[in-house]
C-alpha cells in the first residue's frame, strides 16, 4: 500500500497519533489525579488502535499482539491499579504542581514545536512520509511525557508522565514498518513500568509513608 | 547452546535456584559463591573460544575482556558479601530477595555485554537495572527508598530514551537492511552506517548517548549514582561501579562506532570529549565535599567513568586502548576500594568519613590495601589507572592540545582530594572500633574482605606489568574495532 498524503495508511494513522498527542496535552491541565488516570487510560485505548492499524496497514500480525497488550495493560490494569492505589491508601486528590499550568501547556507547544524542527529536516532525505510524521508524533510524545514528569511533584504523577513517555515510544516503534523484535521490545519497556507502578504500591504499603513527594524524601538523605 | 547464552542463563538458573532454596538452610551465600565461580569459569572458557557472532550474540575483542573482569569481580563480589550479609540485618525474605536479584543482574550483564542485537543489549540492561533497584532498596529504609526511586525514576528515563535511539537507528538503516532481526544487529548496522541517512543516525546516537549516559553516570544525568552507592547494602556498590557503568559504556561505544562510520553524521567524538570533560571536572571539584566514605568513591566512579569516555571521544588506537584499559583498571580497583571501604564501615559502626580513621594502625591488612587502592584511584603507579591517564594525557596533547588543561587540573584536583581522604582513612590515629553485631563473623574474619581487596589490586597492576602478550593484543584488538 503507498502511503502519502490523502490514502487511508496515512490518514488513519495521524489522526490517531494525533489524538494520542493530543491526549498528553490534556493531561497536562489536569488538576485532580483520578482525571490524570483517566486521560492516561484513554490515551492507552488510543495506541492500542494505533498498533493494531499498524498491524493492518503493514500486514504484520505480530502487533495485534502489541495492541492487545497494549489494551490490556495500559487502558484497563495500571490505571485500575493506580485507582485502588489512590482510594485505598487516601493520596491527595490534588495534582501538586510545580511550574503553573499554564506555563506547563506553553512549554508543551514549544516542544511539539522542537521536534517539528528536529524531525522534519533530519528526516527529509530517505524516510517514507508516513515514519515521518509518526516519528515527530512520537517524539512529542515523549517529549511532552518528560515535562509532565518535571511539571509535578507526587510520585504517582510522575510514574503516569514516565508512563505516557513510553506510549510515545510504543507509537514510535510501531510506525516503524518491519522493525525487528517490535512485540519483544514494547513488551519489555511495558515490564519496567508496570515494576515502577508495582514499586509505588509496595513502597507505600510497606512504610506507610505519608508522601511519595520527592522533596520530602530529599530530607533523607546522609550527605552534607 | 552457544557459549555465550550458557553463561547468561548459568545465572539466571542460579538465580532461579536461590530463590527457591528455603532460607533456613542458610546456605544461600555459599550457593551464591558458587554460581558466581562457575560464572568466571565459563567466562574465561568463552575467552579461549574462537571469536565470531552467534545470532544476537557475538564475542570479540572489544567485550571479552569486560566479560572476564565482570564474571571476576561477580565472584569477589559474592565472596565479601558472604561475609558481610548478617550485618546488613536482613530478614529471610530480603536474604533471598537480595541473592536472586544480584544473579540475575550479573546474568543480563553478561547479556548486556555480549549482545550483538542492539534491542537484545537494551533489554539486558533494563533487566539489569530492574535487578540493581531491588537490591538497593532492599534496606527498606527511607534513604534507601529514596535512593532506589531516584534511580528507577532517572534510569527508567534513560533507558526509555535509549529505546527510542534504537529505534530511529533502525529507521536509519530500513532502507539499506530491510526488515528482520539483522536490521538491529550492530555488525550489520556498521557494515552499512555510510549508506544510512546521516540525519536520523545523528539523532539516534544523541538519544542513544543521553539515554545509556544516564545509566553510565555522565554528568549532568549521574544525580542517582551517589545515592544508589551509599544507602544499598555493602556488596551492590562494588558491582554497580565496577560492572553496570562499563556495560552502559560499551552500549554508548557500540552506538559511536555505527555512527562514526558514516562520515555525513554528526562526529559522536566531541560530544563524548565535552560529557567526560564534563563529569571529570565536576567530580573533582565534588570529591573535596564529601563526609561519605561511599558516596565519595562514587563520585570518583564518575570521574572515571568521565576521564574513559574522554579517551573515547578523542578516538583513535591509543587513545580507545587507554579508555578500555582504563575502564578494565577501574572496575578492578574500584570494586576492591569499595570491598575495604565497606569492611571499614561495618568495624567503625559508620560509613561518615570523620569516623573511620588510622586503618593502617587497627588493621594492617585492610588499612594497606585501601591505602594503595585510594592511591590507584588517584593515578598512582604501579597500577593500570596510571598507565591509562599517561597515554590519555599525552594523546590529547597529541591531537587536541588544549585539552591537556581541563584534564590535567581535574586529575590534580581528584587526586589531590583522594590523598586528603586517604590520610582520613588509613593514617593518624585509629578511631574507635564499634562493630556492626555480625560483621565478619564467618571462620576467617576479616580476611573475607581482605583477601578479595588485594587480589584486585595485584590484577590492577599486573593489567599492565605481567599481562601475556594474547591478552595485551586482545585488548588492542578491542581499541582497533572502536576504529
């Protein structure tokens, strides 16, 4: 299938990443946790839908595999997870942020703006117009996913931006059409998130500690 | 099964194993020693073996020296914490948490370092980070909760956007490999780098440099290093210094080399002079302001960990020779200054510098051996640093002369601030013993640590003075591949 401007490969597939862009921008102005894990459970339905069209469009069954994982994991269990984490151990509902909102949601068009600039150029010479746009899609992602992690300060607000970083990854591994060892790899990076979600849950239950905020945990510290 | 995978899984099934066997028995260690010495036996077998690729594999002159110093200080390192696990205080659950976990990180860094298949090595070292965050929050302590968040948050960050490095790495080289596994193999990859699109290899080695660079302690990306060092149990420190850098290191060279063979890509050469520069002169201006025992000799891991990626950077024969035989000679020294550094902690009661004192005075031994290990790390001879930093310093004189400056004052001001701690540690007059209840208890006492600190430094210096001419050429083997 050729993919350019005006054939469904293309369309389909930009409109989904776009949604999941859009998806890392509303989470951005989320001001109550429970609406951050829903955004973050939208947004992991929506690269399910991305992978499987992938899926499709490459006729590479192996990442109906991805998006099923994907599914599962992202857009029914973590986010299941971290709403029993959050009702049975009594976090505060409020997102405490770092920079204001709208600071953050400026920062966020500058970013998106950075990797407009550093993919299209780059990318100009040999890659298809599709892997273009998905990558400087991705590469928002990701990049939106690292200010959300700088943007707040509860532990479990910065896991759900570490989280969303690599649902850009996964979008960006996709679009790659004939990457090797694509299901291997989203897989492994899904382990490693679901063992931070799993690390906020034992930490807290364990030493019941009152806050996960960093800074409080900075106290802490034997040096100087 | 190829050689290579027989020494990954030799600990994995270890691990297996350890996890299993009832902490009653306390036999855990002496299983973990074992696993550990079967581990070097098979490395140093894979060493004779006929070098070449076995699927996502391969075994060459560039990592079977890394893969004999990491299977080594993985038994030295089982050995000191033999001796020292009854003071860590643990109970049976963490026991065996803490065993199945430190086998299973020495499994993927063997993987990490003979992987040929770049989505193969990521997911070796995101094992291997998995297994380090065990085991340096398994305290259970809030700093140690503290430590072990910061490095997940940090590495799984890094790691993450390692991933995406290789990704764009094989988008690169779509168009020239096709699809299918050799499409992320690093000979493949390297075979064809002057045909890739130069634009996204240069933003693939920038994403893959900052990614492994966080887990490799390059500053400004090192914050979790100090942290992990100081509040993980004893042992942790000597293999998180002494092997996760170096495979972390390698993944970022493997990286370069692809890059550099095309001549249209960004040069990875001076990003790497400006990160080592960089870590060196913060880490030797940092080192003055530690009260920590641990966490200085962390942050002088940073300084080498720096001064090697320097050599790298600089390129050529001598210079990549220096930066392996560097990282080699680190690994040796450091693990060893850390095995006395933490038998020193456990007999004070303390790891605060201010409270261990006069070693050499109390214990002659253990006090000697940390004092020519200090002196190592601060690059003195006979050992294998010093012949590193000398080729270092004057192939940068060679080829990029105004270099000599920074480097010089950062190994100056390191050194310098290394000696300081040395009188602290091991002269004047010996602080009062408080031993931590179970220290050395074992048959044999202290010698379980110092046993191990000597044998490395006997290797650190016979890395350079008594090497057999097939391991010298190895190694140069090993800096003719970095091209």
């Amino acid at each position: 299938m050729t993919s350019g401007f005006g054939t469904p490969a293309y369309d389909v597939s930009h409109l989904i990443g776009g949604g999941v862009l859009l998806l890392s921008f509303v989470m951005l102005y989320q001001r109550r946790i429970g609406a951050v894990i829903n955004v973050f459970a939208v947004q992991g339905a929506l690269l399910a839908c991305a992978a499987a069209w992938q899926g499709y469009v490459q006729s590479a069954p192996e990442l109906y595999l991805t998006a099923l994982i994907a599914f599962g994991a992202k857009a029914v269990a973590i986010p299941l997870a971290l709403r029993l984490l959050v009702g049975r151990l009594g976090l505060h509902k409020a997102v405490e942020t770092s920079i204001g909102i709208g600071a953050s949601l400026a920062a966020a068009i500058g970013l998106v703006g950075l990797s407009v600039l550093v993919v299209l150029p780059v990318t100009a010479g040999g890659a298809t117009p599709l892997a273009r746009v998905d990558l400087t899609i991705a590469l928002s992602v990701v990049l939106l996913g690292m200010l959300a992690m700088i943007a707040r300060r509860n532990a479990i607000s910065q896991v759900i931006g570490l989280l969303t970083l690599e649902n850009g990854l996964i979008l960006a591994a996709v679009g790659v059409a004939g990457m090797p060892l694509v299901v291997e790899l989203s897989t492994a990076a899904l382990v490693l998130m679901v063992a931070l979600v799993a690390a906020v849950v034992v930490f807290q239950i364990r030493d019941r500690l009152d806050t996960l905020d960093t800074h409080v945990l900075d106290r802490a510290r034997g040096d100087s | 099964m190829p050689l290579p995978w027989v020494l990954v899984f030799f600990p994995w099934l270890g691990a297996v194993a350890l996890a299993l066997i009832p902490p009653r028995f306390g036999v855990g260690r002496f299983v973990n020693i074992g696993i550990a010495a079967g581990s070097l036996v098979i490395a140093l077998l894979l060493l004779g073996h006929p070098h070449g690729e076995q699927g996502w594999t391969r075994t060459d002159a560039l990592n079977l020296p890394f893969v004999a110093v990491s299977a080594l200080v993985g038994l030295t390192t089982a050995i000191f914490s033999a001796a020292t696990l009854d003071a860590e205080k643990f109970d049976s659950l963490r026991i065996r948490a803490y065993h199945t976990a430190f086998q299973v990180f020495m499994g993927a860094q063997f993987l990490a370092l003979v992987s040929d298949n770049l989505g193969v090595m990521w997911v070796a070292i995101e094992i291997a980070t998995l297994a380090s965050v065990l085991m340096v929050g398994v305290h259970g302590t809030p700093a140690a909760i503290e430590a072990a968040w910061k490095f997940f948050v940090l590495c799984g960050v890094g790691i993450a956007l390692a991933l995406f490095g290789t990704i764009l790495l094989y988008l690169a080289a779509q168009p020239v490999v096709g699809s299918g596994d050799p499409g992320l193999s690093w000979a493949a990859l390297q075979a064809v780098a002057a045909n890739c699109d130069p634009g996204l290899l240069s933003l693939a080695f920038v994403f893959l440099l900052v990614g492994y660079g966080t887990k490799a302690g390059l500053v400004p990306l090192h914050s979790w290093l100090p942290d992990a060092e100081a509040e993980g149990p004893l042992p942790i420190c000597a293999v998180l210094s002494g092997l996760l850098l170096n495979a972390a290191l390698l993944a970022i060279l493997r990286a370069e080399s692809i890059v550099g063979a095309n001549p249209a890509a960004l040069p990875p050469g001076p990003f790497l002079i400006g990160f080592g520069l960089l870590s060196l002169l913060l880490a030797a201006f940092s080192l003055w302001r530690r009260r920590d025992a641990r966490r200085l000799f962390a942050w002088s891991s940073i300084e080498h960990v720096g001064l090697a990626t320097l050599a790298f950077g600089i390129g050529g024969a001598v210079a990549n020779l220096a930066g392996i035989i560097h990282l080699l000679g680190h690994s040796l020294v450091k693990s060893g200054v850390f095995f006395a550094v933490g038998a020193a902690a456990q007999l004070k009661g303390s790891q605060k510098l201010q409270d261990i004192g006069g070693l050499v005075a109390s214990h002659p031994a253990l006090g000697w051996g940390l004092a020519l290990g200090i002196a190592a790390l601060a690059g003195m001879p006979p050992f294998a640093l010093f012949l590193s930093e000398l080729r270092l310093v004057a192939e940068a004189a060679a080829q990029i002369p105004w270099l000599v400056v920074p480097i010089g004052l950062g190994l100056l001001t390191a050194a310098a601030a290394l000696i300081r701690a040395l009188q602290q540690l091991c002269l004047g007059e010996p602080t009062r013993d408080n031993p931590v209840p179970g220290a050395f208890h074992l048959p044999g006492g202290l010698a379980w640590a110092t046993v191990p600190v000597w044998l490395h430094l006997a290797l650190a210096a016979a890395l350079i003075l008594l090497a057999p001419p097939a391991f010298t050429a190895l190694l140069r083997g090993g800096a003719e591949i970095l091209g």
